[in-house]
C-alpha cells in the first residue's frame, strides 16, 4: 500500500477512537448529572443524616484512667 493509505488508515483510526471516547466520556457525564438532578428533585438529600452520623458507635472508648496514665511501658 502506498503512503497517503497508510496515512488515511491512521487519520481515520485516530478519529473513530477519539469520537469513541467522547461518546463514553459523555455517557458518563450524563449519568451523573441525572443522578444529581434526582437528588435535586427529591431533596431527599436534605433529610439524610451526615455520613459520620451513620458511622457504628459501638466502638470502645478507652477510659479516663488509661488516657490520662503518665506510665510508659517499654519493652526489649
């Protein structure tokens, strides 16, 4: 094959991926933005506790005395 083929090939490859990609780019960018409008929508958003809020409190504290304890423990 001659010169200007290859040249077309790569021209029109480098165009059927670019286009690719935007459409996949856009694709996402839409799903996203009718996710937010969504929320906009149904303001359940408003009404949702804060996510450190839904955090599991169940931990256990370390308590006052072993906070405040001035001891060090080294071991060798």
């Amino acid at each position: 094959m001659s010169l200007w083929v290859w040249i077309a090939v790569g021209a029109g490859s480098f165009l059927v991926l670019g286009f690719s990609a935007a459409l996949a780019v856009g694709a996402v960018l839409g799903r996203i933005g009718r996710r937010v409008t969504e929320l906009h929508e149904t303001e359940e958003w408003m009404m949702a506790p804060p996510s450190r809020a839904e955090a599991d409190t169940t931990e256990p504290q370390p308590e006052e005395a072993e906070a405040t304890s001035g001891r060090v423990i080294r071991l060798r």
